[in-house]
C-alpha cells in the first residue's frame, strides 16, 4: 500500500504542545484528508467549505485535549463524519420548513460534482471512470461510508481508522461496506451501459422517463432490465475488482484558493500541555493547496484561573486572500459633515475606546458576470466592475487580460466554430463550457434542433460541464427550440449540465421587470429541474427595432434584479449584457471608454 498523506505524531504533538508553527502545518496538511472525506460525502454539495472549515475549527479547539497523539487521524476523521452527518440533518430540517418554489430545491453546482471532479483531476480512464461514476448511484445514507471506504481502498485509512470513525465495530463496518460495494457494483454495469455507444432499444426506451440525474430508484431499474437482457448483460463481462481499480489513487486536490474563513473569528484553546499555560487566536488562517497562511496562530499568555476570553487581533496587516471586492469596489465619498472627519491634530489625552475602521463590503457573488466585446480600457473596467466571471462568445478572451479572482468562461458559438482548434482552446480555459449563441434566431447561430444534437457529442468530449444551448426566448415554452433539444439530448443518453437562457424585457418599470424575469425563470426550471445560467439580460425593448430603457432605469432594474437573482438558488450564474457602454447612444453597458462607470455600472458594483 502507498505510504498515507498529512501530518505525522512528532507535527501533531508539537502543534499539540503550543508550537505555532507545527499547528499552522498541520492545518495544512490534514486540509487534503478533510476535503476529500467532506466532498465526496457530500458529492461536492455547495456547503462542501463550510464543512471543511468547521471540521478543521473543531479539531483545533479540540487538540489541547487529545491524549494519544497516535490516533490523531482516526479523531479527525471521527470529527469530518460527525459534520457530515449533522449538515445532513440540518440540511434535512430547513427542507421540511421550506415551501417556496425558490428555495424548496436546492441545486448544486455541476462543476462541484466530486465524481467529475476526480475524474477530470486524476486522469481517470476505463473502468477507473466507471467506478468514480458509479458513485453518483449510491443511496444518500451511503456517502460517508463511500468517503471512507474510498479512502481505505487508496491507502489514506485503515480499516480501524473506518470503524472507529463510524462509531461501529470492525465486523459491522465490514458488513456496511460489503453491501455498499455491492451498490457500486450494481451502478458501474449502468454506467457502461449507458454510456455505451450502441444501447438495446428496450433501454433506450426506458430515457424517456428518466430526469437524467443519477439516483438509487433508476439505478435499481436500470440494473432491473440490464440483469433480464442477453445484450446489457454481455457488456458487464471482464470488469476488474474494485479494490485493484482504486489502489494507490491519490486524493483529490483542494481547489486552489480554498479558504478556511471561519477561523478568522478568535478561537481561544487551552494549551494543556504547555506549563505556562497559554491560549491560541487565530488571526489568520488561509489554506489553499499546500498551505496555511504564515503567523496563522498567534500565541498569548494566559496566568489566570479563569476561563480564556476571545483576544482581540487587530486587523491583519498583509491581506492573505485577495478579494474582487477589495479591488473593484468604489472609494466611499467623503461626508458632507466636517464634523465627521477625524481631527488632524493629536488628542491631549488618549481615548478610553477605539473604533474599529468599518467592515470592508461584501464580497461580490460568485453567480455575477457580464458579457465583454473589445473596446479601449475594457480589462481595466472588467477589474473595476466586481465581476467575478466573463465571456466573450468565444473560445479565448478575445484580447482581454483576465483580472485576478475572474473567470474566464468560453463559448462555443455556433455551428462553424465546432472545430478542433476551438473545442482545445476551450478545454484548457475551466471547468465550463457555454454553447450555441441564440440558435433560434437567423442573425444569431441559426441552427436547427437536429444540427445542434448531431454536433452535440463533439462538445462532450472536451470533457466539460456543459451548458445547453441559450436561447433568445420561449425557454419555456412546450414545444420551443429549447424544449425539442432538451428532449432529443436526453433521448440520446446526451449531457446538459445546466440550462442557459437569455431575457430582455420591455416593461422598463424595475419591479415589474424584476416579477416577470423571475416567473421566466421559475417556469423554465420547473420544466427541466436544472441548474440556470442567465447569460444575457438587460431592459431592451426588441419589439420595434431596438429601444432602450435609460441608464436611470437599467440601474433600478439592475439594482433589483440581482438581489433577486442571487435569492435563486437554481440560477447559479447571471451576465449583464453587457461591459462596454457608448456615451453617445442609448445602450445598457457598464463602463465607457474612459473607464467611467455609467449609472447601471455603479449599480453593477453594488450587487453583491
């Protein structure tokens, strides 16, 4: 078996002990183990960080405590289950509250998903990928049993460290896991089946009743007709163990710029072991890949028989993660009040209290981006807006220099531009991958429903999480040019990872325009139960030629919108079409040339 990852007994007791430095690496180095336990517990849910972070808050507080320094793994792994299970049953309870169309479901991102992850990190090909698959198959209570198991199998934990995390014996832990390994079984012959390239009719037949999301009920059914079927059943033969097919995988890389931003709150521990007695804070504590943030944990002497207090740590002097917020978002005017500015001159005598300086804003929402097309000064704009992703309706960035903390998502356009070139230029920029640009509309892709799906599989193979065509209008609509491709994609065992749609409206009052944006979206998710990208939309008024609402208008809509927007939770992303703004005619953009923001970029970078 390979030699195990993290932390070794001398870093644990040292960290243990009171040794800043030993504590801040092995944050860092049990990071990898959490994640990887976290994530594919939870299959990469979107509060994948905040039960990393508070599995890695837990064990800080709780390592002065820790008696064998040998078991060290075992406890924190003990730690990220007991997590796991009570976001699970947390998760469960707002659920049963829960009513509302827009947040009854709660949708999670395709390119969290940790079967693709693993996938697309290691390199996994054959049955490899057929078994990361597979997981996606298994019963929910079954997940943090996989998280384990998988670990086991890899040679990251024992089959002690497994049960004892469990609270279970080594015999009942064996018996879960022989069952469970059963499910996977199961799910890899689905797998192979569906993704096949010449499937039975009878299967064939059975899509037309699946919502495409993996789930025990269809994994039963699928298994259900592959065992009575003479040509399924041939294409389960010659499959390897899955104990060889996992064997000596490594983890799962943290994303980079992973941030455990919990632990900036002040933690205070009694260091037992330490004869001065001492507490740690926090100031910081920034983990990516490979490290923590030096000076993360500070020292402080603690004499008295009292129980320690928070210790308040002024604000870090060096900004460890760098926000878009901290970048773009505009200077606070100075106050009309003389009276309010500090007075220039020292106080005779020192003040009893100090304010703190204010809260810097929110960061901007990952969901927000614009649309961007070339004009002077537009990477500085693109900087100034707050946007945290862009695109260009085109493979590459189209001379855009991409600013820090942006993403750059490509595009597929249109028919022409399904080529070899274009489809390697998008592989390599993320996880995403938008497709044909308005193919219902003649000046725009102009593409038929059957050219699209013929063209479809060639998109797949660039191996991203893949958005479905956007089309200009009528997402909703029973019959439309979205609703024929959805249903011949799923008919053809094809994958769409997320809905794209465009809107403009024509009613330029903000809140109406704000209701009807948001019934469009709710009816086209009711139809399709998928992810939405929203990646064109302002006020326009294409009803007679091109109307614009004014800059007053599109900030009030703008303005609401987003706040909207960011209360879906199946919107995972929106652009504002779109950056550029021309001084001289009416238009909905952001920034002129100049790199000034017009009123509806002002509201831009307020959306948060």
């Amino acid at each position: 078996m390979p030699a195990r990852s993290g932390p070794d007994t001398s870093m644990v007791a040292a960290a243990r002990d009171g040794d800043q430095a030993a504590l801040d690496r092995l944050v860092a180095d049990s990071l990898p183990l959490v994640y990887n336990i976290v994530g594919r517990a939870l299959n990469g849910h979107n509060d994948t960080d905040d039960v990393v972070q508070e599995t890695l808050i837990r064990m800080v507080r709780g390592l002065p405590g820790l008696r064998d320094i040998d078991a060290y793994r075992s406890w924190l792994v003990a730690i990220a289950v007991r997590q796991v299970r009570d976001h699970e049953a947390e998760k469960r309870t707002a659920q049963h509250r829960r009513t509302d169309l827009d947040t009854a479901t709660e949708v999670a991102d395709p390119a969290s998903d940790f079967a693709g992850v693993t996938i697309l990190q290691l390199g996994l090909t054959d049955q490899r990928r057929e078994v990361a698959e597979a997981t996606r198959w298994l019963d929910p209570d079954d997940r943090a049993l996989l998280s384990l198991w998988w670990l086991e199998e890899t040679g990251e934990l024992g089959r002690a460290d497994l049960a004892s995390s469990l609270g279970i014996s080594a015999k009942h832990a064996a018996v879960r896991v022989q069952r469970m390994k059963e499910q996977i079984e199961v799910a890899q012959t689905v797998v192979r089946c569906l993704n096949a390239p010449a499937q039975c009719g009878e299967l064939r037949g059975m899509f037309l009743g699946w919502d495409g999301v993996p789930s025990p009920l269809w994994r039963k059914r699928f298994a259900r007709h592959i065992r009575g079927c003479t040509n399924c059943g041939r294409r389960t033969q010659g499959m390897v163990p899955l104990e060889r097919l996992l064997l000596g995988l490594p983890l799962v890389a943290v994303p980079a710029g992973f941030v455990v931003s919990k632990l900036l709150a002040p933690v205070a521990i009694k260091a037992t072991a330490v004869a001065a007695k001492s507490v740690w804070a926090p100031l910081t504590a920034a983990a990516g890949v490979a490290a923590v943030a030096t000076g993360a944990f500070v020292l402080q002497p603690w004499t008295t028989t009292e129980p320690p207090k928070p210790i308040a740590v002024p604000p870090p002097a060096v900004v460890v993660t760098e926000t878009p917020s901290a970048k773009s978002s505009p200077k606070p005017k100075p106050s009309p009040s003389p009276s309010k500015k500090p007075s220039p001159k020292p106080s005779p005598k020192p003040s009893k209290t100090v304010q703190p300086p204010p809260p810097p804003p929110a960061p901007a929402s990952a969901k927000k981006g614009v649309g961007v097309w070339p004009m002077n000064g537009v990477s500085t704009s693109l900087a100034k807006s707050g946007a945290r992703w862009y695109y260009t309706w085109a493979s590459h960035q189209n001379g855009v220099q991409t600013p820090r903390n942006v993403e750059f998502v490509p595009m597929i356009w249109g028919a022409d531009s399904v080529t070899p070139e274009q489809l390697s230029a998008a592989k390599k920029a993320g996880p995403y991958l938008l497709s044909f640009n308005e193919p219902d509309l003649a000046g725009q892709a102009n593409m038929t429903v059957e050219r699209a799906l013929e063209l479809w599989p060639q998109l797949q193979k660039a191996g991203k999480v893949l958005g479905s065509p956007g089309v200009a209008f009528g997402g909703d609509t029973p019959g439309g040019w979205l609703d024929r491709f959805m249903k011949g994609a799923k008919a053809n065992g094809y994958r769409v990872d997320f809905v794209t749609l465009h809107w403009y409206g024509g009613d330029f009052r903000a809140a109406a325009a704000t209701q009807q944006l948001k019934s469009y979206l709710q009816n086209v998710y009711q139809r399709y139960k998928k992810p939405i990208w929203l990646t064109e939309y302002a006020l326009i008024d294409f009803s007679n030629g091109s109307k614009y609402a004014s800059d007053a208008e599109q900030a009030a809509f703008l303005a609401a919108s987003s706040k909207m927007l960011a209360s879906l939770p199946y919107v995972q992303r929106y652009a504002w079409f779109g950056l550029p703004a021309k001084e001289a005619e009416p238009n909905s953009g952001l920034f002129t040339e100049d790199g000034a923001a017009t009123r509806a970029g002002r509201a831009f970078q307020r959306a948060r």
